[in-house]
C-alpha cells in the first residue's frame, strides 16, 4: 500500500517544482495571447475601459494607415537582408574556430559575447556613435583617403548600417554551426582529399550539406528574432531618415505606447504573427528540398 501511494505524491511533488514556469506562462505567455486578440477588436487606449469596435483596426490597417505598408515593406527588407549576412558570418566564423589551437576556447567565448550584449540600449548607443557622421568610422576610413559616409543619415543606407547591429550578434549561431562541425566524421574529408577535391569544394559537398539542419534552424530562428526587432533601430535611428529604419516593431511600439491606441497595436501584433507564421510555413514547405539528415529522412 505503501508503495502505491508514493506514485502520485511523486507526482504532485513534480507539479510542485514546475508550478513557477506554469504560473509565469500562464500570467506573462497565455493571458497575454488571449488578451491581445480580444483587444484588437476594440479601441482601447489604456485609460479608458475598452469598446468593441469588430473589424474596423483592420480596416484601417489595411486600408487607410500608409506607415503599416511602409513599416511592414522595411521590415521585410530587413529580415531578407540581415538574416543571410548573419548566418553566412556565423558561419565563417565557426569554420575558422574549428581547429584544435591553444586557447581556442577563449576566442570561441570572446566571439560569443556580442550575442548577449548586443541587443543593450548600451551597445546601440554606442553603435550610433561608431557610425556617426564624425564617428570613428568616418575617421577610419578618411585616414585611407576615403570620403566620408552618412551612415545613418542617408535612407540609402542606414537599414544596412542598423542591420550590421544585427549581423554583429551572431554568436548563438555560431555555436549552434560549431557543434554541427564537430559532428562532421573527419573520415568524409580525408575520402575527398584522396579523390583529390580542394577544401572549397569539399565545404559546399560535404560540410554545407551535411550543416543544412543547423541552418534550417538558424534560418528559422533568426528570421523570428528579425521581424521583432525593436531597440537598436529605436535607439540608432528612432525610424528616421524618411521612415528608411522604420521597422514593423517600431510602428506597433509608437501605435500602442506613443498613441494609446492598444486596440489598433494589438491588431498590429496579430497581423505580424501571422506574417512570422506565413515565412516559417514558407521555410519549413521548402526545406524537403534542400535540408538533408543522416538517416536520409526529412523534417
């Protein structure tokens, strides 16, 4: 009988340890969820008890609100353009850091570090500094005889600037891409050197598919991280020059924040899930052709 009833106070001991991650799922995760869809069909601007308003903040979204296809068209840009710089970064990266050197393992932690640091107020103030129009840069490149650039100042250009933020924070990748590398049998490479393949091509036929795995789930989580952007642009650009860096988040910040219009900023945040939604379907659809796994099955 003994034996009988410790089953179940095991288990209730279980629900014990866990119950924090459930109480903070359900009060900061869930309730949230729920909560956002139910105000985005009202007009609530925090103060005031929300009304039902049905459908019209889409309406208007879609209808009358240019920023929403200004912002939404950036982001869009954005994600295409910092995401692949990342990961090919990333990858080269941990391509030079997997070799057996002495201290290795401090360059691997050193190159790690922008991953928690980068996305600090702290860092992007600093990155403003860094691409100002007399920061160090500037000053860099006008040492080589190099005319000076508008970093931020010209729309040409200053998505790509706050983008190399993005490119910078490229260490959970690489650690991600490193641990891939490790896994790769040496016995593949010293089969393609007796063939007589150069290491190029023995990166695009051997190492790259054989990494596709890890890039699918690279791709798929920095894509995410990407469409949420938020504090470096704010705090490098605020949006500027000419709504150039205005990002999707910024326009939903300015929206719910800025104008107290919760219901309309909520509205935003369910149209921008179902985007994120729409690429990791698009991501996950088109992986069968390229992502390839030992056993010879797909995801």
């Amino acid at each position: 009988m003994a034996a009988m009833k410790k089953g179940p106070t095991k288990r209730y001991i279980g629900l014990v340890y866990i119950s924090p991650w459930i109480l903070g799922f359900l009060v900061f995760q869930l309730y949230p969820f729920i909560s956002s869809f139910v105000y985005s069909f009202t007009d609530y601007s925090i103060t005031n008890t929300p009304s039902y308003v049905g459908l019209k903040n889409y309406i208007t979204m879609f209808t009358k609100d240019e920023l929403f296809y200004k912002s939404l068209l950036v982001t869009i840009e954005y994600v295409l353009m910092s995401v692949p710089l990342k990961l090919a970064f990333a990858l080269l990266v941990a391509v030079m850091l997997n070799v057996n050197l002495k201290f290795v393992n401090i360059f691997r932690t050193v190159y790690y570090l922008p991953s928690i640091l980068g996305g600090s107020v702290a860092v992007a103030v600093l990155w403003k500094f860094l691409f100002a129009k007399d920061g160090f840069i500037n000053r860099v490149i006008a040492a080589v005889h190099v005319p000076e650039i508008d970093w931020l100042g010209s729309p040409k250009i200053a998505l790509f600037t706050i983008g190399l933020l993005t490119v910078w924070q490229f260490g959970s990748s690489m650690v991600l891409f490193l641990a891939g590398l490790k896994q790769i049998p040496a016995e593949l490479y010293e089969a393609g050197t007796v063939d007589g393949a150069s290491k190029v091509r023995m990166f695009f036929t051997i190492t790259i598919p054989l990494l596709t795995p890890i890039i699918f789930f690279n791709l798929i989580m920095q894509m995410v991280n990407a469409f949420q952007d938020f504090t470096g642009p704010f705090v490098i650009t605020n949006g500027g020059p000419l709504n150039s860096t205005y990002l999707y988040a910024m326009k939903l910040y300015d929206e719910g924040f800025k104008f107290f219009k919760m219901g309309y900023a909520s509205a935003l945040s369910w149209v921008l899930f179902l985007i994120i939604l729409g690429f990791t379907a698009l991501t996950f659809k088109s992986s069968a052709s390229w992502t390839h796994y030992e056993d010879g099955g797909d995801f």
